[in-house]
C-alpha cells in the first residue's frame, strides 16, 4: 500500500517557515502533491528542490508568486510531463507523472473568481482534464487526479451552500462539471468512503471559520472506476496547520510501486 497527500499549501515558501520539511519527513507520503506553490524552482531552497528520499518535480507560473505545482515522489516516474497547452501550463496547472501501470496526475483548478471572470478559462481547463483522463483510461492506464479543484460538487460539500449559489467554485457550470466527471468512469473516492456533511478542506481566513468548521470541500483524489476497488482509503486532514487548505490523503494498493517493490529507486 503507498499513501498519496495533496495539499493547497498557500505558498510553499511560508509553509516551509512553518514547519513543511518536518512535516513531511514525518509522514513519509510515497507522493506528496503541493498546489499553490506560488514560486519558481529557483527560489526555493534546497531542501525543498531536493527532499532527501525523494524526487522533485515542478510546474511554475510565468507570473512569480502566483499559482503552481510541486509533486514528490519516492519513486522515479517513467515520465513528467505538463499538460502541453500554453495557456494552462504558463500557470503551473498540472503534472503527469507515469508510473508502472498508473499515471498520477497533480493539478492545480483554476478559481472562476468573483462574478465568473474567469469561468470560461476554467471550464476550458476542466474540459481539457477530462480528454486526457479519457485519453489514458481509452491507453489502458489506470489514474489518480489529485489536486484542489476548487469547486464544490454538491451542497453537502460546503457549510452554506444556499448561501453561496453564485460564489465561485459553487457556479451550477463548475458543479455540472463535476457531475460529469463523477458520471463519466471516475470515483470521488472521499465521498466513496464517507457520505456525512460536515467534512472540509478549506477555510476562510475570516471570522475564526476552520475553528467553527465553516468551510468547503474542494480538494479531492479521484480516480477510474476500475481503480477504486484498490483504494484503501481515502481521508481529509483537517488537524494538520499551516494554510487555509488541509491535506487530504489517498492509501491504495499498487504493487508495482509498493515499498519493496523493484520500480523503487
């Protein structure tokens, strides 16, 4: 069994100032997922370019202090590759990484922002996932998406949701989408395990909201259907600090990368 962690971490640089490096050599992930990086390899130290036990992968935004992605694994992948669409990967939007028999996908959704500015761009990124996950299932790949969405697919995926009908990550066009994604050969593999309300992974900063769990569930591990029968579990984070995103965790058997397995190196 590996275990996968994603988490929004909010700018890996404060997060390594609050404790990351510990952290993770503490919970010793086989794949750690960061998004919103908010910075380029170059400015990261090197504790965080090269964490000892694992391999360090980036994807950065043009624009500095904005964005991103940082995927470690303890495996080497057999390849790492964007999503090969300037327009999504001049913002550090996704990683593919390919292992023996599965592709882990780390990715960084878009937010549609206030008023929907930025709906069309998002709906155009969700759009383009969704042809590279059918791609891979159609090559016979197995796959976990990992990643903060940044949508709320139903109302028992955040506090008020009657509330926030015309917020962003909640628009009807961001849920509808992920109804298709979960109707379309893919498992939200939380909501597999755990049908009860009450469950976030982020917070806003205002207002004391994570002490009074006031939050949304936006930050997700999905994966094909043929997969899910090995999912051994799949959990959210909520006592781990240091941003207003928790980690959320993913343990799955795949032999080809499990700890004495010959793929490690």
């Amino acid at each position: 069994m590996i275990r996968i962690l994603s988490w929004n971490v909010n700018g890996i640089r404060a997060l390594e100032r609050k404790g990351l490096i510990d952290w993770m050599q503490q919970e010793k992930p086989d794949i750690l997922c960061l998004q919103e990086t908010k910075a380029q390899p170059e400015q990261l130290s090197e504790a965080l370019r090269a964490p000892a036990g694992y391999h360090a992968y980036f994807a950065s935004a043009e624009r500095k202090g904005y964005s991103g992605l940082a995927v470690y694994s303890r495996t080497k992948p057999r390849s790492v590759e964007q999503m090969g669409i300037p327009a999504f990967d001049q913002e550090g939007r996704l990683l593919a990484l390919e292992f023996p028999g599965f592709y882990f996908l780390g990715a960084y959704f878009p937010n549609s922002q206030d008023g929907g500015r930025r709906l069309d761009y998002k709906l155009e990124f969700c759009d383009a996932i969704l042809r590279l996950l059918n791609d891979l299932t159609r090559s016979g790949f197995d796959l976990v998406l990992s990643g903060d969405y940044n949508i709320a697919h139903r109302p028992i995926d955040l506090a008020r949701p009657e509330e926030n009908e015309d917020s962003a990550g909640y628009l009807p066009e961001e849920r509808d989408w992920m109804e298709k994604l979960t109707t379309s050969g893919y498992v939200d593999t939380f909501r597999a395990f755990t049908p009860d309300p009450g469950n976030y992974t982020w917070w806003s900063y205002r207002g004391g909201a994570r002490r009074r769990n006031i939050g949304w569930r936006i930050d997700y591990h999905c994966v094909n259907a043929g997969l899910m029968e090995q999912v051994n579990s799949s959990t959210i984070r909520p006592e781990v600090g240091g941003s207003d995103h928790c980690p959320v965790e993913l343990a799955i058997t795949v032999p080809t990368m499990e700890p004495n397995g010959t793929e490690l190196n």
